[in-house]
C-alpha cells in the first residue's frame, strides 16, 4: 500500500474516532469542560466540531492524495503526529480517570498502531533526524490543541447560528 492510500485510510479511522466520541459524548468528563469551557458543554455543538474537524482532515489527506506537494506532505506529517498525539491522550486520559473515555478504543487499537506503522514505513522517505522529530512533535501539539478550541468555537457559532428563535 503506498503512502497516500495509508494516509486515506487513516483518514476514515479518525471519522470513526469522531464518531466513537460523539456515541459516548455523555461519559466525557466534567474535567474536559473545565479545560475547554462551559459554554462549549453541548452534545449539539461537540457534534458540529468534530463533524469540522473530519471534514478538514479529509480535505487535507485527499489533497495529498490528488495534487502531492512539500506542503501537503508536511501537514501529513503534522496531521498524522496530531490524530496520534490526541489518541495517546484519550488512553492517559482512561488512565487518569480509571475508566474507558470517548475515543479510546479506536485510538488504542486503530489510531496508535496505523500511526506508528505510518511514521516507520515512510521514515525513509521523510529522512527525520531528532530535531525534525522534536519539531513535528511540538508543532503537532500546537495544531492539534487549536484545532480542536478552533473547531469548537466554529461548532459553538455554528450551533447559535441554527438554533435561533
């Protein structure tokens, strides 16, 4: 299987991962919310979000996959140590609260195994040494942390917009 077909399908497994929350939405923790905010405390509006945030996880993935560039391959790398570093924090998360949180079955047996086999298969072509590593890493975590407030407020707006009276 090349590179961008393994990036598709990683693609759909974080649809699933999305949907996997959003079924379990009431079991997220009131501790999530202190983090993220209150008013972002809306199955309506954690829907909208996640609901963005696939969308523009395969708009991204099937660019890449129909008109490859530098760019486009360095946000692969970017998306795919984000989907992975959200995934490690669904199963700390379980570990931290002692029980199975949203997310956690398809980051444990779908999200970290075909992130991991992704980042060793295609090491070769991406040449990482340990400061690229370091910088992929925390540039990861940024996109992954405002992705995820971004998408909310987009989803909290979105929610306003079509629930006026």
């Amino acid at each position: 299987m090349n590179e961008k077909t393994y990036v598709l399908i990683l693609a759909l497994i974080f649809v699933l991962h999305n949907i996997e929350e959003y079924a379990s939405y009431d079991q997220i923790p009131s501790a999530y919310f202190k983090l993220i905010g209150n008013k972002f405390k809306n199955s309506r509006t954690f829907l909208y979000a996640i609901a963005i945030l696939s969308i523009v996880v395969i708009f991204i993935t099937l660019l890449n996959y129909f008109f490859s560039n530098k760019i486009l391959e360095t946000s692969i790398i970017i998306l795919v140590f984000s989907i992975l570093i959200n995934a490690l924090q669904h199963v700390i998360g379980s570990i931290w609260y002692r029980r199975f949180l949203p997310g956690t079955f398809t980051g444990i047996f779908f999200i970290i195994p075909f992130s991991i086999v992704y980042l060793i298969k295609f090491d070769a072509n991406m040449k990482m040494d340990f400061y690229n590593l370091l910088l992929y890493i925390s540039l990861s975590i940024i996109v992954m942390f405002l992705s995820i407030y971004f998408s909310l407020r987009l989803g909290y707006f979105l929610m306003k917009l079509t629930h006026k009276k």
